[in-house]
C-alpha cells in the first residue's frame, strides 16, 4: 500500500492541471490543486500533502522554490 494520500498539482497550464487531477483522483488519491506560485503557498498553509507536482515556470514564482517550502512545510 502506498503511503502517498494525498497530492498537490502546482500546473498553471489549467488542461494538464485537470488531466493530472482526473488521472490521480481515479487512481484513489486526494488531489489539490494550485496554478500559481501563491495559490501553492496557500494551499500548502491550509493542509499537508504527501507529494507535490510542480511546474517549474510560474506566472508568479520557480516551481523549484516551491519545493523547499513543502519540504519545510512537512
């Protein structure tokens, strides 16, 4: 059994954001989603998530960064 619940999709591109939530919710996963840099950040202070998805290029903000605060965040 995987320990992976829940997932957050950082994907500002709104056709592979919903591609990636329909795929993963059907494979039994609890999905956020974010299109943004701050929507990410506020997602990440609402709950936690198990495992985040991020595109790198933002309209707001570098995916990578992301990456530090939901490690930190955990």
């Amino acid at each position: 059994m995987s320990m992976i619940q829940s997932i957050l999709v950082v994907e500002d591109d709104r056709n592979a954001r919903n591609a990636l939530k329909k795929a993963l919710s059907r494979e039994g996963y609890l999905v956020g989603t974010a299109e943004t840099f701050a929507g990410a950040t506020e997602a990440l202070s609402e709950r936690r998530f198990d495992l985040a998805l991020c595109d790198v290029v933002l309209p707001d903000g570098d995916g990578l960064d992301l990456i530090e605060i939901f490690r930190k965040a955990k």
